[in-house]
C-alpha cells in the first residue's frame, strides 16, 4: 500500500534540499561518495517533510525486502514459540523482520512454503519441518537463500542447524543411570521410523543402556505421535495400565515430559521417588512446574543466532559457492527435582556441558 | 525476489496461448467477461510454461498483498503464542498470511509497528499494545485498516476486540469466596495504574468482595510489573513474607498465577487445602500443572476470529464510513484444582458461561 506515502515524494524532497532526484537517491541508498553538506541537506528536507522511503519500491531495486521468512509447525507448542522469540531477537538485533508462518506439521503446507508465491516477499527462509524427509531433497533445492533446522533431512542442498540429537540423549539418561534407575521408561517414540528427532533421540537412549551394560525393553517405549502434552500424559497411563516395572521416564521432549508428570501426579506416583521424569528442550515452564522438570538444554539461543548468521551470510553473498554448512548446537543437562528430588537446587545448576 | 519468475513472463504465457498480454492479465486478476475457451488457453499455457504470478507486482496492482500483520508483546508468553496460533489459523482460513512482529513491550517498538516501513507491506494490522495508552490515540489514526486488541486504549480510531475484563475478574473471585475464602490476595497490581488489564481486573477483584460485604486490604495486593511466572513467583513470596493471613490467590494472568503455584509448592503450602489459586487466560498448561490451575477462559479463539473479520471487512471496503465496533468477548470460569481440590473433575467442565 502507498497512501501512506503518497502525500510526499522524492520530487519534493530535491526541491526543498535544492539537489536533484538522483542525489536524494543517492543519499537514501547509503552511496557513499556524497559530500557531507549535501547529505545534511537531504536529511534535514527528509525531516522536514516527513518523507517516508517506499520501502517496497526501494527493495525492489535493491532486490531485498529485509524480511526474512521463519516457518514451524505450531507455535503453540512451546519449544516453537520460544525458538520464535530467539530468531526475532536475533534477527532484529540485524535489522531483519520475520514473517513467521505456521505450517500445522502439514505435508502439504510445508512444500507450500518451499514454493510459495510470499517467498518473494523475503529475501531468505528458516524452515524447520516435521513432515518432509529424505525423499524431499529435489524439493529443497530452492533458488533462494534457506537453512534448515531440525532433524528430518540431512545432506540436503541448504546450510543446516541441529541440535546434538543422540549425544543430548545419550547424557539423559546417563543421568537417569546416575540416580540409580535402571527400569527406563521412553515416552515419545515413533515406531519404524528411521528419520527425525524421535529416531535419533531413541538411539542415543539404547548407546545410554547399552553402556551401561543394560538390554532395551520393548515392554518400556511408549509411542506418541505427536509430541504433545496430552499425548504424553496418553502414553503415561498406557505404560502404567500395562503394568510393566519402572522406575525412571524420558520424555522425548519437554510437553511430552509435562503430560508424563501430569499423568503420574492424576495416579499419585511420586516423583522423583518412584519414578524420575526428564524431557528435553528447557521450555520456560520446566522451571516452574511442580516437580520442576529435569531436562536436556539444546542451544535455542545458539541455534537462533546461528541460523540468522548464516542466513544472512547467503543473502549477503548468493552466488558464493562456498559449500552448505551443518552446525550441531551445544547441549546441557539441566539437573532439577524431577530427577534430583529434594537434592534439586533452588536454581538448577548445568548440571553437564557436552560438546 | 524475482529470481524465481525470472525464467517464465506473461509475455511467453501470451505468446503460447496466442492471446494478447492484456488478456492474460484479464485471466490472472479474475476478469469475469472472459469467454471460457480464451481462459483455458491460457490457463493451460500457464500450467504448461511453469509460470508464477509474480506476487509482488499483482499486488501493488491491486493495491494488496494477502499479508496481514499482527502485532503482539512476547511470543515467549503463551497466551500470546497461542493468540497468534489462533489468528493464524482464522486468516488462513480466509487465505490470509499473517506476518507476526514481537513489540518486547517497549514503547518504541510499538510506535514503530504503526508507522514503520513494513506496514507498506500488509494489508491491515491486528495490534495488541502493553504500552501505549490513552495519550497515544493520535498516534493510532494511520490511513491503512487496523483492528485493536487488549484494554490499554478504549475509544481509538480502530476497530476494537476486548476481553470482559472487570466481568471476568469479579466471576472469578466470586468463584473463590464460593469455595469459602475470605482473604483473597492479589498477584500482579500494578499500582497507580487506571488504564489496562490489571486496573480492569483490579476493579471486578474489588467489586466482587464488596458485593459479598468484604472490604479490599492493602496488605493482600502483590505488585507484579511483568506479568511472567518468575514476576508472579516473586510476588507469592512478598506476601507470605509479609506474615499477612491469605487463604486464596488471584494469579491476574496464568504465567502469574502459575509461578505463585511454584512458590506455595517450594514453601510446602498446600493448594488447594491452605490456598487456592486462579489465574486468568486459561493457556494449555493451565490444565497440565500440578494441582491443575482453575482459570478465566477469556474467550481466545472468538477473539481471533472476530479480529481477522473485523479487519477483512476494512480492507474489503477501506472507504466504508462505517462507525469503529468494539466486540468483548464471552468468558467462562475453568474450575480446577487449585481452587476444588479432588472435587476437581478429570477434565474440567465449564463452571460459569457469562454474559
């Protein structure tokens, strides 16, 4: 829309300076060889005037619209709206706006943001999907700056940040293994599945008993197809109903872990004492549920301010050849009473920093 | 970015189609004198060439470009994270993209979001301020459709979706002396203040004592700037080292009410047996939390709905004279257990449908 500037122009603007159009350009596109009386006198007839740049016809040709594009699957899910929160902040602190969308973890909408006629509205996307996978790769050879997040496709032709998925997982339920559990239950897990954060999380959990010198007991995964708190808590009281022995959970993220609790907490199964509960993502809320809620720290902020850098690194320079990058983010376990009971510090410490 | 048109143009859509540009163009916008043989022709040759409208350019033709913004505080708050799940599921279901910006409440930002550049880019706005007020309401007198959230600027130039604040508040304390409290505290005043949520909810919080013969005592009123868990926590532990005689707590939001839970749960108070708490905004973890948190249900999705309509309305008819509405919100009370203890239901039912 231009009303908005519709009253004054640049033709304007040169007349009360008493320079040309081309010098008002000039000095609105940053040109550096200006006299510096010249620029005073544009900027203070921009002043003035109370001129407006038309920031659409001045993307245009710059080819830039200092949008960026993020899109998750829901930002009602915690861990999304808080990664949201980070990429905003980081991309401000750039001078960037994200246009966020959603893609509801639609197979459909999330090619739709790949293909999408408002692409051209931004210079660069940050995609994070749940639904394509290994056999999507031709689809994310796009001809627009993008990085991946997540852990549905690897090797594809985009810069790429992830989380330390097996490693994360690994050091979870070590600490599980350390408060003496050793009848670790999984809530969470997608069975068959050989891709995605549910996989990798799995595997890091076998390495974890395998070390331990323990075997994995089917009767103790819980499936859970979305990673919800209502679908936690459904996989909670399937693992209790089923009467299978077990004195720890791992929550294979944070909502999953909190419908855990809730489940337990609704059967009046003491937590930690009869069963210790850890999640993963450090969502805001684990640090003020009751029990608070142990769990595995996966470099948001650092995951955020990465994926704006090296976005911006593409849109600065978009004929680099310069190879796509993968970067796995720090991960911490962060120790409270769901696992450490009255042993939890006021303020929970690192309890272990990876990497 | 044009890259992505670059290849295909109406030119060559034309010339397979062995039309004329301007037909071609007829057919994109939708021109309805269009014989059916002529717009197959050239819909073929679109799907056969590969060719995409380019957005931007079809836009400021018809002076729009199916964004519009929505403008909130904290995406790291939930309620407004799921504010914003909402809206975006309201606007997409009217084929509209929404293009979120994070203000961080500071005033600033919020003057900006107004008149910044990006407005050039939307098509309407739906705005919740936290810090503009009443001396603001110039500021909101902007040339493009824009719909108000939120209490903080009553009788502005805008379209305005409210929640019942005052009605809520006073059904919500009422809910509590039900259960037999008498000394009601308050988390989250925000004192000196008559504009905004907490002097709104203050008022129904003082009105429903009073209906029931109690007067207000200062003691019991816990100041609370932000309202965020760690605000509300600190607060809790104000006013029971404060040694004043409480049996209830009114958290005036959820993220307040549930830190003030996390306090009462490190102190080993019981809720609801020597406390009962409710919050307000009834956010998903609300019924996930341990006791599960009693709660104003402000009416979230008719909010989000009414505000996309609101606004498609504008932007559909932008000369319209049509005085400026505003629409309150239905709430209901969400009784829990915090406040009914093991007389809570499994899922909670409504308790009260008001106005």
């Amino acid at each position: 829309m231009s009303r908005r500037t519709g009253a004054v122009t640049m033709h304007d603007v040169a007349a009360r300076a008493g320079v040309s159009i081309k010098t008002v350009s000039n000095v609105l596109n940053g040109y550096q060889y200006i006299r510096p009386a010249t620029k005073e006198k544009v900027e203070t007839a921009i002043a003035d005037l109370g001129y407006q740049v038309n920031l659409t016809a001045r993307n245009l040709r710059r080819g830039r619209t200092g949008l960026i594009g993020l899109a998750v699957p829901e930002l009602s899910l915690p861990y999304f709206a808080e990664l949201a929160d980070s990429v905003i902040r980081a991309a401000e602190a750039r001078g960037l706006t994200v246009l966020i969308e959603q893609t509801g973890s639609v197979r459909e909408r999330e090619l739709e943001v790949l293909t999408g006629q408002r692409r051209h509205l931004t210079d660069g996307l940050i995609f994070s999907p749940l639904e394509l996978g290994p056999q999507d790769v031709d689809a994310l050879d796009v001809d627009y700056p993008m990085v991946l997040l997540g852990e549905r496709i690897f090797g594809g032709p985009a810069d790429h940040v992830t989380m330390s998925n097996v490693d994360g997982a690994k050091a979870a339920v070590r600490h599980l293994l350390d408060q003496g559990r050793r009848r670790i239950a999984v809530v969470g897990a997608h069975e068959g599945e050989t891709v995605g954060s549910a996989a990798l999380r799995m595997q890091g959990y076998r390495e974890a008993l395998e070390d331990a010198g323990l075997g994995v007991d089917p009767a103790l995964i819980g499936e859970a197809g979305l990673w919800h708190r209502a679908t936690g808590a459904e996989a909670m009281h399937r693992l209790l109903d089923s009467g299978v022995e077990l004195d720890a959970v791992f929550g294979l993220n944070d909502a999953l872990a909190l419908g855990a609790l809730h489940a337990l907490h609704a059967r009046r199964i003491d937590v930690p004492e009869q069963i210790a509960v850890i999640g993963w993502d450090d969502i805001e809320e684990t640090a003020y549920s009751s029990p608070t809620l142990s769990t595995v720290s996966p470099g948001r902020e650092q995951i955020a301010r990465t994926a704006v850098d090296l976005l911006l690194a593409r849109i600065d320079d978009p004929d680099s050849d310069r190879p796509y990058e993968r970067v796995i983010a720090d991960f911490t376990i962060v120790g409270r009473e769901s696992t450490l009971g009255d042993a939890a510090p006021e303020v929970a410490p690192l309890v272990a920093v990876a990497r």
